[in-house]
C-alpha cells in the first residue's frame, strides 16, 4: 500500500510537468489516465489481477490506446482471468467483445506487433465464442485475410469449421465451402508461422471437408460441369476438379472426372496426373491401362522414394486383387525397399499373396508356399505390433497346411534346411518345416 501511496503522490507531482505532447499520448483526461496506468501496474506487476482489473478498466476508460501498449496486453490477461467465471451471458459476451478490441486496437496502433496481436484474437475467439458460427467465421475470415501466410495455420481450419456449421444451418451454400475448403488448402501451403505444424493442419482440414459430406458427388458435378465446359484447357480447373472428385466417396467413374483427368494429363503430365489417370482406370476396371499409368507416375523423376514405395504398394494391392500375383510380388518388395515405412502392411501383404497362391508339385512343392507366407506374416507382427494378432492367426493357419515330416522325408528334406520356392512367377527362399503326424 505504501507503494501504491507514493505512486500516487508521484503521478500529481508529474501532473505539473505533463506538457503538450503528453497530453496527446495520454488523452484528454490524461491525469485519470496517468493515475490509473499505475494504480494497475502496481498491482499487476504483484500479480494481485483481482484489484488490477478495476483500475486497469479506469485506465481502459481514461488512456486512449496509444498511452501504453502494456495497458492493451495486460488487459487481455486481465479478462481472460474472469471470462470463464463469468456465468451472466451478456456479461460474459461483453468481456469476451472487449478482448477482442484489445487485439484490435493493438494490431492498428502498434503495427510493428499486428500479427502477434490477431494471432492472440484467433486463440480467444476459438477459446471463448462459443454457439456462434457466425461470428466465429467472420473473425476468422478477417484474421487470416489481413495476416495471410503470417496467420496461425490452425484458424483455417477453425474457420471452415464454422462455415460447415453455419452450411447446416442453412446459411452457406455447398458451393462456398468448397471454395472456402480449396482456399484454406491453398493457403496452408504458403504459410510462415508454426510451417511443423502444417501437415497436421492439413489433414485435419481434409478430414472435416470429408466428414461433412458438403462434396458429395452430385454437388461436385453440378458444380464444376458448366466450369469445365467454359474452360476445358484451364489446367488449374481441371487439377482441381481432379482433386476434389478423388477425395470424394465414389466419384471417379463418371463423366467429369475422365474428362478431367484425361485433359489433366495432356496440359500438366506429371505424376500426379498419371496417377490419376490410374485411379480412374482401376475404377472402371481397366486392369493393363491402370497398370501402365501408375508404372509411368512412379517413373517420373519429380516423386521422391517415400512416394514411389507408397504408389508401389498400392500397385501390389491392385494386382493381386485382379490375380496378378507375380506383379503383385514384385510391386510389394519394392515398395519395401523404398519406404521403411510400409514394412507392416507391405509383409502382411506378401504374405497374403503367397498363402493364396496356386503351386503344383508333389506333397512338399505345393505346400512350401506356406512357409513362405507365415515367415512374411512374422516379419509383418514384428514390424507393426498393431498387426499381431491378426499376423499371429494367419500363421496358425499356414503352420496347419505345412507338409508332413514323413512326406518331406520321402523327398530328402528335413527340418531347418534352406528351401527355395519357385511358383508363379515369384521366388522366396525360406526355412523348412514339418508337422509331426
């Protein structure tokens, strides 16, 4: 209290002293605004927010926002201490408008600190506008417009969230939020601040986009039909109609996405589009042309080996569901050696391919296969713990088909020996193993 005291005594004795240009920075009631600045400092700085909010709402009152840009920052963590305790919600929607203007008042006086003061509002709106789409989207939509690639990247992804809110409640149109969904994606990728945390931001931007159902395939033709014929070779157009159309649940075997992705291919080729190329002919059943066109993505030297493994994989996937078992092999294996990554699935896979194979041959020819599949399955639980329980049934499964020792001794094989398998087109070597009958 003694500091308090002399701290007022030294603010009237400053008042004899305040001259013109003070009087400007501090206001028309400049000895208010001077006295309450640091009544609620003192206090402030003792970490007593109880009694500095009183005075700091007098200085609020008194100081306009030049006085101090302090008073605009402390202020924030003065309300944010009594927001959330606040049940009355009138006063609780007043508190929460004026935090907002404090981050207003401080990006226009203080420019130099305008993307830290609208980073700072974006956290308070997700943080305390609640049951308001509206306004959320609207301070969002101003947010990332005035800071751009300096905006948090997470408010794009609060802001399409709100704008599918308000889209259920009728007040947005399917057309606006895939504008909104292409426009956040866009912006996602030139971003500055927080870039570790993009990729994430990202996903979770497609995730909601797809949760919401707002692309469904009828929307999206209805959409981009009459674009598409306006400008056909607008490779910008197509790519994204392209996109959109892959990401959404069963809309790569209609008209617009062949046209699309046909006229993609013959503007931009690339990996990309020769990718696509390949989704749309795998869905149409296309087997040899979707082959050539996923062979000719990975060829292409602007995918990097994470990439090429992952268009491996799924390769193997797609041959081996239409029987193509030796291309399947092939793919698996390199999809392994190019994306560590892929290990789990890509064992599991081979497993897979060699459990259902066709192998003739005597009683230990047929048969070896199953050694071969449960060494991949073992590989595949030992690589992703998520798969071992499935990995440890399908090995009680091979283990049941392995060859009699009698019968195995009958060809000179025994346990333990190396054994190469030959069938189908595909070569595994493995260990023999009998079963005790």
């Amino acid at each position: 209290m003694k500091r308090l005291l002399f701290a007022a005594i030294s603010v009237v004795m400053m008042m004899t002293g305040v001259n013109a240009s003070a009087q400007g920075k501090f206001g028309a009631d400049s000895a208010e605004c001077i006295k309450y600045l640091s009544y609620y400092q003192e206090y402030y700085k003792a970490k007593n927010y109880t009694d500095a909010l009183p005075n700091w709402r007098k200085a609020y009152k008194y100081c306009p926002p030049t006085a101090n840009q302090n008073m605009l920052v402390q202020g924030t963590t003065l309300l944010r201490q009594v927001v959330t305790k606040t049940k009355d919600a009138a006063e609780r929607s007043a508190i929460v408008d004026t935090l907002l203007t404090l981050s207003d008042l401080r990006a226009q006086y203080y420019p130099n600190y305008a993307a830290a003061a609208l980073n700072a509002k974006g956290k308070d709106v997700f943080n305390y506008v609640k049951n308001d789409a509206k306004k959320s989207y609207d301070e969002f939509t101003a947010i990332v417009e005035t800071l751009k690639e300096k905006a948090t990247p997470t408010f794009h992804l609060y802001r399409l969230s709100a704008a599918i809110d308000l889209y259920n409640a009728g007040a947005m149109d399917a057309e606006q939020i895939i504008n909104l969904y292409q426009e956040s994606i866009a912006a996602l990728e030139n971003t500055t601040e927080d870039k570790d945390n993009v990729p994430q931001v990202k996903t979770d931007v497609e995730s909601i986009f797809i949760a919401s159902k707002v692309a469904s395939c009828d929307n999206l033709i209805a959409l981009f039909t009459p674009r598409y014929e306006a400008n056909p070779n607008d490779v910008n157009l197509v790519s994204n109609i392209v996109k959109m159309m892959s990401v959404t649940e069963g809309c790569t075997s209609n008209d617009l996405y062949l046209n699309a992705v046909t006229a993609m291919y013959k503007l931009d080729p690339s990996y990309n589009s020769a990718y696509f190329l390949y989704r749309l002919n795998s869905s149409r059943g296309n087997v040899n042309d979707a082959i050539k066109y996923m062979e000719e993505a990975i060829a292409y030297p602007e995918s990097d080996d994470k990439q090429d493994g992952e268009y491996y994989y799924e390769l193997a996937a797609f041959c081996f569901k239409n029987g193509k078992n030796a291309q399947a092999f092939e793919a698996a294996n390199k999809a392994l050696a190019l994306n560590e990554t892929l290990a789990g699935k890509a064992y599991m896979l081979l497993g897979t391919i060699w459990q259902s194979a066709s192998c003739s041959g005597n009683e230990v020819e047929s048969r070896a296969k199953f050694w071969v599949a449960a060494d991949n399955f073992s590989k595949a639980r030992n690589a992703d713990p998520s798969l071992a329980e499935e990995c440890g049934r399908l090995i009680g499964q091979c283990s049941a088909y392995f060859p009699a020792t009698a019968d195995a001794f009958m060809y000179d094989i025994t346990d333990g020996q190396s054994y190469t398998v030959s069938c189908g087109g595909m070569r595994a070597t493995t260990t023999v193993r009998t079963q005790k009958k």
